[in-house]
C-alpha cells in the first residue's frame, strides 16, 4: 500500500482544513518545497498536493510551486488535484513534474473532460471523488452534488479511469478515523485502485485500510502533527519492514 503525505495548499502555504471548511485553517508551513522537503527526508517517494484555492475558484495557482518541488526532488511521485477544469491545465501541471492529475468538480460537471483526458495521457489520469453522506461534493467541498459517490465512480470507471483518491469530507481533518465501511463498499463494487483520505490518526486506521484492499492512502493532520511517524508507515506498508 503506498503511502501520500499530503500538502495542501492556500494562499501559497501549506496548511489544513478541518472538513474541508475554508474558515477553519491551520498554516503547517510558509513554504511547500519545505513540507515537501519534510517528507522526502522520512523516505516519501510519493506526494499528494492539492490546490485549495484552485478547487474553490477553479482555476490553478500552484504550477510553479510543483516545478519548484520537482526540481528539489526529482524522484518524487506527485501527483495533483484542486482546480483542474481544462486540458491546458493538466498539461501544464504534467509539463511542471506532476506524474498523477487528479480531476475532481469538473469529473461531475465535465466528465467530457475526463474522457478527453485519459485518452490523451491515460493512467496519469485520476479522479478524485469527495463525499458527504455518501453524495459527492465538488467545488473545494463547499456544494454538494446531486451524484452519489458510487454511481460516480462505476460513471468514471466506463471512461477508463483505473484510480480514485476517495475522501470522506466529515473525517477530513478531525483526527477520528477514516470512514472504513464506506470505502470498502466503493473498493468492492469498483473494483478500481482506490486511494483512501479523511480522517487517518493513527497506525491502526493504516491496518484497517490496508486490510480492506486500499492501493494507497493519504496522510494529512496526523502528520503534521506527530500522531503518525512517516519513516515508520513507509517502512511497514510500503516496504513491508
């Protein structure tokens, strides 16, 4: 299971959100290459950033800090999402070293645009589905859509997408364990590589998610700070040490 520690960013600075609610931010770090930095130095060989302020007004505003974390770190996995609403973008976040773009509102507003997507780069293409009581939210979590979660991800799945970051929205942040019944039943009746968010606080959630099939999951708030140890998470789920 592959391990993402995340980078979430506002107004150029790394912070957190606690569900998804753009009143109640706490700033981690000034400076993203720095948190990127953090992680490297724990052995990451993936990341996960996300633009918030991107998915809130749909448009990107982190392709020079991805450059800048790419050519700090050239081996680094990243991979995307918040804010991309058109090709331009993905190619643009792809050319600056992104490996994996996520697409997440436009996938309910557009799907059009993921076909066209996943033709044109294929498996570096992922969608990102966030859910609130099982019903997808789009537009950095503040609309709720009228689309279930599920049926979102079988839509995708007829399009080609093979990987979706699966977030429960009232886990994000809160330190109170992912929403394991929920993402078992999309894993199941997907059968897609599904990456679990939302809600992880500790090495335990780890093993529930591995346990239930997961290809990967993202850590936020329990890294940064302390509840989970990266170095150790990386060497036990990932290299199986």
């Amino acid at each position: 299971m592959q391990i993402y520690p995340a980078i979430d960013i506002k107004d150029a600075k790394a912070v957190r959100l606690k569900q998804g609610s753009f009143s109640d931010v706490t700033v981690f770090n000034d400076e993203p290459v720095d948190a990127a930095q953090n992680w490297a130095k724990s052995g990451a060989s993936n990341i996960h950033i996300v633009d918030l302020d991107g998915a809130r007004y749909g448009k990107s505003f982190i392709i020079k800090i991805i450059k800048k974390i790419k050519e700090r770190f050239p081996n680094i996995f990243i991979q995307t999402g918040g804010g991309v609403r058109n090709l331009d973008d993905i190619k643009a976040r792809l050319q600056a070293g992104a490996s994996r773009i996520i697409i997440g509102t436009a996938a309910v507003k557009n799907p059009d645009l993921v076909e066209e997507a996943v033709k044109l780069y294929g498996d570096s293409i992922a969608v990102g589905i966030d859910a609130k009581n099982g019903m997808a939210a789009v537009k950095g979590w503040e609309e709720i859509s009228s689309v279930s979660a599920l049926e979102l991800c079988l839509k995708m799945k007829k399009i080609g997408i093979k990987t979706i970051i699966y977030t429960d929205i009232s886990k994000d942040g809160m330190m109170c364990g992912p929403n394991i019944e929920s993402t078992k039943e999309i894993i199941d009746k997907t059968g897609l590589d599904i990456i679990a968010s939302g809600g992880i606080s500790s090495v335990d959630d780890l093993e529930k998610i591995k346990s239930i099939g997961a290809k990967g999951v993202i850590i936020g708030k329990a890294l940064y700070n302390g509840a989970v140890n990266l170095s150790s998470v990386i060497n036990k789920f990932e290299r199986g040490e």
